[in-house]
C-alpha cells in the first residue's frame, strides 16, 4: 500500500517525540533549517547516527525550535546537523565528505544538466613543492566558450591571477570569487621548475555555458587492432542519446578494444553510468548491475525491484542501446575520477576485467537525490514541480543518502580504487588528449596490443594536485539518482 511521505514525516516526528498538534510551529526566521532538519531526518543516510537527527532528539516542540533557531547560517546549520562541521568538511577520515547545500537551487539543477557560470577554462591547481604558493595547469578548454576564442590551450602553466601569485590562502576568491572577469599570468615550465613569463590571458565567465560531456570520441587502428577511445567528462543525462550514438560510430568502424578515459570525470548521473557500462558489457536487462542501500528508514520501505538497477538495452526516449559486448576494458581514471565513474568500474567488474591505467580513484561511494523545500512531495526535487517549492526558501541540499553496491555486492571503495597500472599525468608533457602519443592513452594502447612502446613512461613532473575548477561548480563530485523514489510499505 503505498503511502505519502510528507504524512510519513508527520507521524515519525510526532510517534518518536510525543508532539501534540502543534509540533511543526516554527519560526519564519527558521524556514530554511526546518527544511533542512525534516529533510535530513527522513533521508541522510547516516541519519541513525547523527546525534542532532535523532528521532527522540527533541523532548518538545520549544526544544525543536531552539535548536533550529541556534544557527543563523543555514551552510553551518546544514553541516552540524549531518554530523558535526569537523567530521563532515575538509577530512579524508570523515563519515561524510560530500554532502553539501546550494543557496540557490536553480544553480545546482543546471549544474546536473552541464550547465555552470563557466569560461570555458578546465584546469587543476598543483603546489610548488614545499611552498603555499600554487599554479594552475590547463586540462581541457571547453568548445564554444570564452577559453576557446583566447590564446590558451592543454598543458598551458598559470601562476598569477591579476598579478597575484597563486597561494593556499588566495586561490578560492581569486579564481572562483564574485569577479567574472580576470587576468592570468602564465609561466612556462623549464626541466621541473615553473617560472613566471610575460604572457597573459584574460578570461571571462559567463552564464548558461553547457558542457558537452563527449570531448574526444575517435577509433584509431594500431597494428591491425581497431581501438575506440572516448573521452568523457561528466555523466550528464541530457547527452545520453549523444552517448549512445558515440557507441554506434564505435560499431560501425569495426572497434573492437575500448578505452575510457574518465581522469577528469567526478560523477553525475546513476542512470547514465547504468547505460554507459551496457554500452560497454551488453544489454542484457537480467543481469544487475547496481543495488542500492538506503538508511534503515527508507530501506525497509523499498522492494528488491526499486533497489536494484539491471544493465539496460535502450535509452530512457525507447533507442536501441548500441553495445560493443566487450570481455575488457581499459580505464584511464585518477584522484580526479569519482562517483559515478567509480560506479561504473564497480558495476562492471563482475562481468568485466577492467583494466585501470592511471591513479587510484576518489573514493566517492555514495548517492544523492537533490532536495528542495518542497514538503507534498518528501522535499525531493522534481522539474515538474517547480511551482510547488516554498517560494520564500530557494535553498536546496544535496545529502549522502545511500551507497550503490554491485551485484557481489561490494561498494567498499572509500579509500579509491587502485590502478593496475600507476601512471601518473605529466606536466612536462600533458600531451593532446586522443592522441596515440598522449601518455595514459599510449600505456593503454601498449596494453591492448602487446607491443611495448618505443616511449618513456617515466613522469618528469607529476602533479600533486590540490584543486581542481570542477570542484567548484554546483555538482562538484556528486552522484546523483535521476530516477523517481517511489516508496511502497510492504
């Protein structure tokens, strides 16, 4: 018998504290905590845990509105009720290292859809070795955007912002603060040391940029073997049917070894990892690739069919999925791969050998479902419910809410997962991604064809990364479910 949430809501609040009518009284000062704590309560998934979200926490309503009115910031509030600030933020050891809030919910759903207030640059922030100070390196430049029209490529050197230099203490508010528009100073790089030159780009950052997520797809043929490679960036649902079109052209140029180079990826959708590892293993819809696990509330309410996700063989608009049923895999990922691309390799291992060339991964096990003040519907977001958010609260959260499992049922991978083969990016020599010569792309292709290169893999300058500019979008390294939560008593 199915049953609504937002009346689940009400009969756990008051069942557990003895709440007479008035127990959801508060404060309108407090509107956005409110949310936030009801929110949190029902879905975090370590809810269980959480001092601040227990069930019998409040012993009356005036101790409910107490707390929600102890913290004016609504982000501090956020993090002090998952956990605490300390365990939450900043620690590798941490329970949690990924929830997070957006004061505008608009911002984060654009985000999950590609589109970010962007210049176009991509790049990573390195430290000079023993030194706060920091410097930029170009990744990839995004098409049609400001990046794309300025004399600034792959494997470009920045140290200065407006004729600052880089630091631990400046690189957030220089880079990603208010100012649109700044100027780089860039340095060159001789033998293993960066000094400063000359030259500078000035940038600027504009709104509604969409990031294609397929930046190099190509199928190259090396002693005979055709190999497909694709560089993707994000799993972004709106480009699924460009995904699975990608896979066609694979198909049809007869690939039939793949390399998947996630190095950049930090994540997105489930769904679109669900239908990218079925391009790559098949479509056989009886085969599980990933089981959800939510917190003990939310679990006991879900059957075997809502939590588990089967490898599929058509897009979510009724396309044919095209697959290349391949045995193996080869899989550029480093420190910068999270989530979903994480997920992909987890959900796929079962059934495929995948082969890791690069370094061990993020660590980033959880899921999301992105929240909105939006109560009828248990405060999860829908597009088709826009006008049913609390016009007065636009923030939104993005919590942990489960871990996706694969069909061993393993999702142990807190700490990254670890490469077969360590390679390490060069920032002496970044090479042209989709190159045959680009380092991780020729260690693969070494790999697949047996033939070891005539190269050297040694890494002059290896990058001891601190940041990276897709950190600071609204989607950040998320995984995100995509797919309605229809909760059913049993």
């Amino acid at each position: 018998m199915k049953k609504i949430l937002g009346l689940l809501l009400i009969t756990i609040f008051l069942s557990c504290s003895d709440k007479d009518d008035d127990a959801f009284v508060y404060p309108k000062e407090s509107t956005v905590q409110n949310f936030m704590w009801q929110g949190l309560n029902l879905w975090y998934f370590w809810q269980a845990d959480a001092p601040n979200l227990g069930d019998d926490r409040f012993a009356t309503n005036d101790d409910y509105v107490a707390y929600l009115e102890s913290y004016t910031d609504p982000e501090e509030f956020f993090y002090q009720t998952c956990y605490n600030h300390s365990n939450v933020v900043g620690s590798s050891s941490a329970i949690d290292r990924f929830s997070f809030v957006e004061d505008d919910y608009e911002t984060l759903v654009n985000s999950l859809s590609g589109v970010t207030k962007s210049n176009g640059l991509e790049f990573g922030l390195a430290r000079n070795e023993g030194s706060t100070n920091l410097f930029g390196y170009v990744r990839y430049i995004i098409p049609n955007s400001n990046a794309s029209t300025k004399d600034i490529a792959r494997g470009d050197i920045f140290t200065r912002v407006n004729g600052v230099q880089l630091t631990d203490a400046n690189y957030i508010s220089l880079l990603f603060g208010s100012s649109d528009t700044y100027t780089l100073g860039m340095a060159d790089i001789s033998g293993t040391v960066v000094t400063d030159n000359d030259r500078e780009v000035t940038l600027t950052k504009s709104e509604g940029l969409q990031e294609d997520p397929i930046l190099v797809a190509k199928t190259v043929e090396v002693n005979g073997t055709k190999i497909a490679y694709l560089m993707y960036n994000g799993f972004t649902s709106s480009y699924n049917e460009q995904l699975n079109t990608v896979f066609g052209q694979f198909k049809s140029a007869g690939a039939t070894e793949l390399v998947l180079d996630l190095r950049y990826n930090p994540g997105g959708s489930v769904n679109s990892s669900r239908l990218l590892a079925s391009m790559v293993y098949g479509t056989n819809t009886s085969e599980l690739y990933v089981r959800q696990r939510w917190n003990d509330k939310i679990q006991s309410m879900l059957n075997k069919e809502q939590l588990e996700d089967y490898f599929a063989n058509k897009t979510d608009s009724g396309t044919a999925l095209n697959s290349l049923n391949l045995s193996k895999v080869y899989i550029l990922a480093t420190g910068s791969s999270a989530s979903a691309s994480e997920l992909v390799m987890n959900g796929l291992a079962p059934y495929v050998n995948v082969f890791h060339i690069g370094e061990t991964t993020r660590g980033k096990n959880e899921f999301s479902v992105t929240m909105v003040d939006d109560i009828d519907n248990d405060y999860i977001y829908r597009s088709d419910r826009e006008n049913k958010i609390n016009p007065s609260n636009r923030w939104a959260m993005q919590p942990l809410m489960g871990r996706n499992e694969n069909s061993e049922g393993f999702s142990d991978y807190t700490s990254g997962l670890t490469p077969d083969v360590v390679l390490a990016e060069d920032l002496a020599d970044l090479g042209i991604l989709g190159d045959i010569d680009e380092p991780l792309f020729a260690r693969a292709i070494q790999e697949i064809t047996g033939v070891t290169a005539k190269r050297d893999f040694s890494v002059k300058i290896p990058v001891n990364e601190v940041s990276n500019s897709k950190m600071f979008t609204a989607i950040k390294d998320n995984m995100y479910l995509d797919k309605p939560v229809d909760i059913t008593f049993q």
